[in-house]
C-alpha cells in the first residue's frame, strides 16, 4: 500500500508540473473603473495584477471590438499612464507600437497600473461618459496581458455617486457591489456595460430563462406591448435553433441614435421608444430581432476566422454574408413567425433589398464574397463618395441570396427541409460538438448535404458577379417576379447635392450617369447653374425631360470649369412579386412553409 501511495504522490508532481493551472488557479486581473467626474468624458482605470516570474509584461489595447468590423484605435484615447509596484515605487514603462505599452517586472511582485480613457463620441462601439450616463465598450477601455487573453479578470465599477444602476451581461461576484467576473478576455470583451440612473422594464422569462431590458433615455411607450413583442421574438428565434445556450440575457438600450451589436448573452442597441408610429414600430422590432439572433448567427454559429480573435489587426472572413446577411433574411421570417409582419410585409421586404442590390451599378464590380472580407477597408455598407458605385453590402445582397437559398432547398427536399436545417446543423456540429466555427468549404458541403445536390449556381452568385436568375428561384415558391426595366419620367441628372457652409458641392454621383460622363465627382462644389436652380438639382428632375441642357460653373481639383450636361432617362427594375396563377402542390406548399403558415402541407 506504502509503494501504492508514493507512486500517486510522484504521478500528481509530475502531473502539476505539467499543468501548473491545476495547482494553482490562475490569479484573474482585477480592474477598477471609476467616473467621479463625468463632465471630463474621462473613465479612470486601475488595474492590479501579478507579474509571476517575467522581466517585463506588454499590456495592450485591442484595436477593434467583436462585432464592428472596422479598425477603432481605441489605444489613442488612453492618456496619464502609469505603473508602480506594490510599495509605490514608480516603474520606467515605455510605448511599444500603437497598442501596447511596455512595463518592466522583474522582482515586482505585484503591478499597479492607471490610466485615462477619454471619451468623445455617442457610439455603440466606442465607449462614452457625460454627465447622465456611461457606456463601456470594454476593448475600448480594459487592457490585457500580451499572450495571456485567457487569463480572467475581475471588473469593479465605481459609478457617479448619484448613479445606481449598472446594465451588463456579465456575471457579479457576489458579495461584492457593482463586481463583475470574466473567464476571458473574450468574454470581458463581449460584455458592454451601461451606467447611470437606468430604467428596467418588467422581465420575461423563456423555458425558465431570465430576459431583461434596461435603458438609458428610453422615452415614451408602451412597454408592456414591447416585451411581450420581444417575448414573441425570444420565443421563436429560439424554436427555429432548438436550444437557449445561455442563463441570462440583457437588452441593453444605450439612448436614441443608430446601430447595434450583438453579444453572446446581451446585445447593445441604441433605441428611443418616442413616438414610434406603426412603421416605426416595425422597424425598431425588425432591428431588435437582428441583433438577439446574432447570438445564435455569428456568436456561435460562425466563421471559423471570427474566433479566437485578432485584436491586433481585425480577422478578416469572406463569410460575414452568412453571419450578417442571414441574420438580415430571418428577421422577418422570425417576426412573421411571432405575428409581427404580414405576408405583404414580408414580400415587400425581399422586393426592397432586391431593388438595392440590382439597381446599382456596385453589383458589376464586387462580389459578396469580397464585400465580407473588405469591409474593413470599406465598411459595413460599402465605401463612400465615388466609390460606392464599385462596392455593395453583405447586408443587402445576403438576405436575398439567403432567400434563393431556402427556396432552393424546399424545392430540392419536396419541402421536407430548408435553410432552417442548415442553420440547426452548423449550430450543433461546430458549436456544440466541436466548439468551432464552420469553414468555407463546410459550409457549402452542409449547405448541399441538407439539399441532397449540389448548388453550384447559387454559390456563383456568392463568389462571382453573375446576376441571380430570381425568375426560377421565385418560381420554387409559386411567385413571379417582374425583373423587366422601367423608365423612370424626367430627366436624369444622375447626381446628388449637398449643401454645406451656405455652398453647393456633388455628394454623390451615379456610374456612368450624364453627371458622371462630363467629369463631375463627389466633392465637386457648384459655383453656378443656368437652365435649372442649383437648389433643385437631383438625381432624376420631374420637370424636366431627356435631352434637356443644364450648364454648371463648377469648381474642382482647384480649376473652374464650365459643363453642358444632357440630361438622359433613367431605368429602374421594379422587381414586384406577385404570386402566380396556377402553382401546383409543391410550389403551395413551399410557399406556405416559408410563410409560416401554421399547417403546411406535405406535396407528397
């Protein structure tokens, strides 16, 4: 028994010797935000943490958070710098690149870190203080340890001393006030918090599952209507996956303004209940929709590139048409399932993104594929200026590739599945059972696997810029679609303008417009206008005709210059939808599906 014994004491040396996190838990780094005076738009941090045996450490600021795919410099906010050891001993800390900051620590047993983050703008993804309220993008404010984003952190937030309330997905520590606890940096970076005097709306609960919401300058509305709304959402979403992966979850309405992201147990959105008619109401339910299914599509069900993260330098995908163009489609497939949207709204809303992806010239140049992986060069909606003419958004084009897709796969199934298998699958096979994102390749090969045949046309219209052939795919669900051009009346100038500082200037011009083919280009500032106001010039003028003259004084790359422009005729598809007239079973049946008509019946 002795020998027994003393070869098992050996076996757990050697075995803590290998894994020394077993002996010994990892000390989380514990982070101190206080705001005693809001008016300065200034957080100040303190940080603690253990050096354990390293000369030096290099804490550093990510460059983008999760979520908002465009670089943020968030390290340029950062101001009043310093370290010490535990004695109060000032240590020779140095910048290293943009991000990072380089503290020596050799024999310091415990380091002593401040700093400043100053605040400037009203942003969901930038971080913000005035004298109402505080918002932190967490990137934007905490620093990790290079090489050690797994290390857990403790967060104690100190708010304005008349505040007392704080919104967050985090967990609390207990016992401890206004503490937070995070295993990771990847989920301390996921975890937005809102501070101030907040209102907190009546919560519901979904199989037993506790759904806040908490705002900032919420207005005035029926909130009772809300959350039962938003109780429908949570309740289908999470039918169509089959599973509620989280204990918690947080509404977090950060203040009237525009935009949202999505976290894997709350989401960020800006939202003002003021006097939202009926169509407002809509919108506001389609973007709350959005952003609560991301939690499923991009924050689990992923890209293989989106996770672990690149805080450095951003983590490029050609697949965010999944992760943000989907999550576009199912908003109204979700909301019809709730009894949020009619079976018009629905249409119209595919005919809408349709219209915006086909009636510009930007679907010639780039593909989706391309616009996934550029949009950090581009941004989320395409680029600016003349350059828009050239790019096109993933949020656009990927709901209506996501269509053609789903009706594909009815067809293909007799009905029997659709895009709603696909998404049930990658959830379960790479985020349940292998705790990854999909690749490329996977993704097509479940794609095709749930339709029983390959779709090599459908994924030429992710990585090529071939016109999709909508007159079939509509065809599938019984619908016709008219893809004919129509002349628009009047006569089209093919530019936008601006004004700015009492001065005209082109904000922005059409690819291969009268405008564009006489050299004007946004920025171009109008000096005089002769056959029409400059005040009334647009895109397509009703009282004017084709072959109508305007003459610009114009001023551009420091030259004046004279044009006579020609006004021509604008086409436009309309794209109206309309169900045909004789469908047969399958095509009712497909349709009724997708509809989400309660009873649907099998074609066979």
């Amino acid at each position: 028994m002795k020998h027994i014994l003393r070869h098992c004491f050996v076996c757990l040396l050697f075995y803590y010797a290998l894994f020394p996190a077993y002996a010994k838990a990892v000390k989380p780094l514990k982070y101190v935000v206080s705001m005693d005076n809001p008016a300065t738009h200034t957080f100040h941090v303190t940080l603690r943490c253990n050096p354990e045996t390293e000369d030096s450490i290099l804490l550093k600021m990510p460059d983008w958070t999760p979520g908002y795919y465009q670089l943020m410099d968030y390290a340029s906010a950062i101001q009043n710098f310093s370290a010490k050891d535990a004695e109060g001993n000032d240590l020779s800390w140095k910048r290293s690149g943009k991000t990072g900051w380089s503290v020596p620590t050799r024999k310091v047993k415990e380091l002593h870190v401040e700093y400043d983050v100053k605040t400037s703008r009203k942003f969901v993804a930038t971080s913000y203080l005035d004298e109402e309220h505080g918002y932190i993008t967490p990137a934007g404010v905490f620093m990790y340890v290079s090489g050690k984003i797994n290390t857990p952190a403790e967060i104690e937030i100190r708010p304005f001393k008349t505040w007392n309330r704080i919104a967050t997905g985090l967990d609390s520590v207990s016992n401890k006030i206004f503490t937070y606890t995070a295993p990771d940096f990847d989920i301390l970076y996921d975890s937005p918090m809102l501070i101030g005097n907040l209102q907190e709306l009546p919560p519901f609960y979904v199989k037993g599952i506790p759904h806040r919401f908490i705002g900032y300058k919420m207005g005035d509305f029926d909130s009772k209507k809300l959350m039962s709304d938003i109780q429908k959402i949570v309740e289908n979403a999470s039918a169509l996956i089959g599973d509620i992966p989280y204990k918690h979850y947080t509404f977090i309405a950060i203040g009237p303004g525009q935009g949202g992201i999505e976290h894997l147990n709350s989401t960020t959105i800006s939202f003002s209940g003021d006097l939202l008619d009926k169509r407002g109401w809509a919108g506001m339910l389609g973007f709350i929709t959005h952003e609560y299914f991301h939690h499923y599509n991009v924050k689990r069900i992923r890209p293989v590139e989106l996770g672990p993260f690149d805080y450095d330098r951003g983590s490029k995908t050609n697949s965010l048409w999944v992760s943000e163009g989907l999550t576009v489609y199912y908003e109204p497939i979700i909301m019809r399932e709730s009894g949020l949207i009619t079976k018009e709204g629905m249409l119209e809303f595919f005919r809408t993104h349709i219209i915006n992806v086909e009636n510009q010239p930007s679907r010639l140049f780039q593909t989706l594929a391309q616009a996934s992986a550029e949009t950090w060069s581009d941004g989320p909606f395409g680029r600016t200026g003349d350059e828009v003419n050239k790019t096109i958004s993933y949020y656009q084009k990927g709901p209506v590739i996501g269509l053609l897709f789903d009706f594909a796969i009815r067809h293909e199934t007799q009905n029997r599945k659709s895009l709603d298998d696909v998404m049930r699958q990658l959830y379960n096979d790479y985020y349940k059972n292998k705790n990854r994102g999909f690749t490329e390749s996977e993704l097509k090969k479940t794609i095709e696997e749930t339709a029983g045949k390959p779709l090599d046309e459908l994924f030429s219209y992710i990585y090529t810029t071939a016109g999709p052939d909508y007159k079939k795919y509509f065809s599938y669900a019984g619908l016709e679609i008219d893809t004919t051009s129509h002349a628009l009346p009047g006569g089209y100038f093919g530019a936008d303008i601006a004004s700015r500082q009492d001065s005209l200037f082109i904000a922005a011009v059409e690819w291969k417009s009268p405008a564009w083919n006489v050299g004007l280009r946004a920025g171009t500032a109008i000096l005089k206008s002769d056959g029409f106001p400059a005040g009334k010039l647009k895109n397509v003028m009703q009282d004017s005709k084709s072959g109508d003259k305007l003459f610009l004084t114009v001023f551009k790359n420091k030259t004046t210059e004279s044009l006579e422009i020609v006004l021509g005729t604008k086409t436009e598809k309309q794209f109206t939808i309309r169900p045909l007239n004789n469908p047969n079973a399958l095509q009712k049946a497909i349709f009724a599906g997708w509809y989400r008509e309660k009873i649907v019946a099998n074609s066979n």
